[in-house]
C-alpha cells in the first residue's frame, strides 16, 4: 500500500556552510537532508520511496554541538507498507527445502513457505524447484503472484519489513510472462 506521510527529520548542516550573514542556503539543508535519507531503507511506517515536498525548514539550532547547527525539517514522503492480504508480485532470488525467498519492490526478504505452497513438492538437484503435479514450476528467477500472509517489522541491523507470502488461493503462484525477458523487480 502506498502512503503519503510528513515526517521531521533533524539535518545537521556544519558551521563553516554559513554564509557571510550567517545563514544557511536552503538548498544547502535541502541536500544534506537528502544525503541523510539516501541511508534510510526503512522505518515503521514502511520504505521511504521519495520526497514529494519540502514543506517547511525550521529555525536551526547548535546546543547540542558547537561544530554543526541542526535544522528541523519537515518533508512529505511517499512510503510503502506491505499489509496483510494484499496481493503483489515478486522474484524468486533463492529457494531450499522449507521454501522460497522472494525480491518484490522494496522488499529483499519476503519468505514463501513450503506449507503456504498446496500441492508443490520440493524438487533437489542442481537447480532445485518447486513442482506440482499439473507441470508449473517455482524455479530461481519465476515470477510469483502471492498474497501476503503476515508482515512484521524487524529493528535489527537491516530495519526492514519481514513478509511470510502464501499461494493458497485462486489466481496466485507462478505467473506467464510470455515476451518479457529480464523483467526486474
């Protein structure tokens, strides 16, 4: 789901970009707040995909620090959030016996379980798969339509959103794309 959302980030700009009045070019915040974001995959409202606007810089302030003043800054962002029951496409980047790891948009860590796969049997060998009895294949480089089961945030070192995916449902599973060659997700 996409979301429009106003967040307050805090831009620390140096003391030696003050200009002769000392004061701070705008576009000089506005950079450094890009640069700043540019780190930000994540956070708990969802992936940051892109600043729309630039609503309002506040007065800066150097408490804190002698060497850098801190600028409020509010910007509104585009973000995506996976959510429960929504249905989306991705990639298979990886697979071993009790699944499949899919790439879908943002996301690099959304887990297709084997229980969450009716009627697929883990195939081995050099190219390991997941084969039902009608011929569909769930290979590396499929594209997978999937709902999503349950979503969980994790604050560890990545701070991304974890996705369990289930094609237990009528029009999901491996999707025909008959004529598109290196489709990226």
């Amino acid at each position: 789901m996409l979301r429009e959302v106003i967040f307050t980030f805090k831009v620390a700009v140096p003391v030696k970009n003050l200009d002769r009045n000392r004061e701070v070019l705008t576009s000089v915040i506005a950079n450094r707040l890009l640069k700043q974001l540019s780190n930000v995959k994540a956070c708990e409202y969802g992936y940051l995909l892109a600043v729309t606007k630039l609503i309002s810089i506040g007065h800066g302030d150097n408490v804190f620090s002698s060497q850098h003043i801190l600028f409020p800054v509010d910007v509104c962002c585009r973000i995506f959030i996976p959510v429960d029951g929504e249905v989306m496409t991705g990639i298979v980047h990886k697979i071993n016996a009790r699944g499949v790891f899919l790439k879908s948009g943002p996301m690099s860590m959304v887990y297709l379980s084997s229980r969450l796969m009716p009627n697929y049997h883990y195939v081995s060998g050099e190219s390991p798969a997941f084969v039902r009895e009608d011929s569909s294949k769930i290979e590396i480089g499929v594209v997978i339509r999937y709902i999503v089961f349950a979503v969980k945030w994790i604050e560890d070192k990545w701070r991304e959103f974890r996705v369990l995916a289930s094609i237990d449902g009528d029009g999901l599973g491996p999707v025909s794309l008959n004529g598109l060659d290196g489709m990226d997700f």
